[in-house]
C-alpha cells in the first residue's frame, strides 16, 4: 500500500512516453475565418488531454483537460480566441475563432488514452488575399500591384513585355509584389496581368496608350498656372515702370533752375522797398544837378 502512488505514477509515465499514432498535417486557412484543428475520433476514452500552442515571438501556450479530476488547466494562454470547441469531457478539437494573422504556428495535440498515446500536429499558415491594381505610368508602361498578400503572389504577363519585378517584405509577415512592363511593340494594344495566390487568382487588363492619360482638373491647372504667372510677371513690371517715371518727373521738376525773368519782378521789388536803392538813386539825381548847374555858371562867364 505505501508505494501504490509509485506504481500508478510510473504506469502513467510509461504512457506518456510511447505513442502509438504521430500525424503532421499542414494546414492552411484564410485569415478572418473559423479553424477547427481536431485531435482523435474517440475522446470519450482519453484520461489526459493536453494542446501546446507555438506561436511566433509568443510564449508556448499550453491547455490541458483531466478526467479523473474534470478539470482544465492552462499556462501562458492569453489569446481569448483560441478555446475548445466543445466541453473538453466530450470533444478535444481545438478552435481558432476568427483566425487572424499571428495565429501562424506550430499546434500539438497530445492524448493519453488506456490503448495508447495519440500525438497529433498542425503547421498552421493563414492565408491573406492580396489587394490587385493595375494602372499606366507612363508611354506604354504599365504597373500591376498585388499589396499585402501572404505568402507572396506570383504575376505573370499577356503577352510578356520587358518586365521587372520588386517585392516589399511587411512586418506582420505579408509581401507585396510589383511588376512593371513595358511595351516597345507598337502592335500591342492591350495587356493582361494575372495574379496567381493561394486564396484564388485574379486577372486584370489595360488598353495601352502613347502616353498615361492625365485628368482633366489636372490638364486644367498645367494651363492656368503658367497664364497666371506670366500675368504677375508683366504686371510686376508694369508697376515697377510707373513707379519709376513718377520718381524722374518729380527728380526733374526739383532740379529745374529759376529764369531770370522770374527774378526780375522780386528785384523791382526789392529795390523799390530797400531803403538803401532809394539813397543811392538821391545821391545819383544830386550829382547831375550840380554838374548841370556848373554848366551853365561857366556859359554865363
């Protein structure tokens, strides 16, 4: 009796490390869809049922059912989207609901039952569907897009151009792919580009023109704006000759000298009210009396 806890321990570790059946299934599901991961057909018979959760840059999670306790334990689960699908007692599949992009992992069902051990394992991809555009860029070149798709999409051409192909890796793990093409043969006047991915394919086409057609508000501004600048330039000049022959007229009105004749009336003036004009003209008037008197004394004699 002491040592039956040791036995029925040892029985059940024994257990735990043969494992009859080990699946490995790749599993592939559209993201913002419902995964339904499935353990063994006959759980009403399993005393221990465990799923390990390995997620990218994410601790393991790890969700176990008891029967002899029917009790359920987790470690490290924090993502409210991941549960059992039914009562774990009667069903053991596991669910995603809805599948988002970081549910990519590694998942692990492991069942202890009195026949043996099951082991199975899903490598879970979620799918995103890229978002397709195809546009002109410029004189019989044309850009095909599939943004944001995981994993990559592939694009081919009808008929194949001279093409050259780039992709842009996102953090999230989505890649988009671009290709641009061009077309020399002028016999070529329409394209197809066609996107190849694993949630569906998509084909678009294009009638190839001599040059990117422009829209009319845009064509509209190209030719207001140079009328509109050449307006202000003219303009600009306009005033700065006005402002310039309004500066030499008043230059040369302050710079015109005072005509003589201008100056005779002041002077009359002046001498008529300058004291000094009127003494002189006295002294003057006296001196001609005298030489006249002189005169006639001297005639008389």
């Amino acid at each position: 009796m002491p040592c039956t806890w040791r036995t029925s321990d040892l029985q059940l570790l024994l257990i735990l490390t043969v494992f009859l059946v080990a699946v490995n299934i790749s599993l592939s599901v559209p993201v913002d869809t419902k995964a339904v991961l499935s353990c063994h057909p006959n759980p009403l018979t399993a005393v221990l049922v465990t799923w390990e959760i390995i997620l990218r840059d994410k601790p393991r999670c790890t969700t176990a059912y008891r029967r002899d306790k029917n009790e359920t334990v987790e470690l490290n689960c924090t993502d409210k989207r991941i549960t059992w699908a039914f009562r774990p007692d009667q069903n053991s599949t596991l669910q995603i609901d809805p599948v988002a992009i970081t549910h990519d992992g590694y998942y692990r069902c492991q069942m202890v039952t009195p026949a043996g051990n099951f082991h199975h394992g899903y490598h879970l991809q979620v799918l995103v569907a890229p978002e397709v555009t195809l546009f002109q860029s410029k004189n019989r070149t044309v850009v095909c897009k599939a943004v944001a798709g995981k994993p990559a999409a592939r694009i081919s051409w009808t008929p194949e151009g001279d093409c050259v192909p780039k992709q842009e890796h996102w953090g999230n793990g989505t890649v988009t792919v671009q290709s641009t093409c061009h077309w020399a043969d002028s016999n070529v006047s329409t394209v197809s580009c066609s996107v190849s991915h694993w949630t569906g394919n998509t084909s678009l086409s294009v009638e190839l023109s001599q040059g990117a057609q422009t829209p009319k508000n845009i064509s509209i501004i190209y030719i207001i704006l140079p009328i509109s600048i050449i307006l202000v330039i003219v303009g600009s000049i306009w005033l700065l000759k006005i402002s310039g022959c309004r500066k030499h007229k008043l230059k040369k009105t302050e710079d015109t000298p005072v005509e003589e004749d201008e100056m005779q009336p002041y002077a009359s003036y002046t001498e008529k009210s300058n004291p000094l004009y009127d003494t002189t003209n006295r002294v003057k008037t006296s001196q001609v009396l005298q030489s006249e008197v002189d005169g006639m004394d001297l005639h008389t004699l």
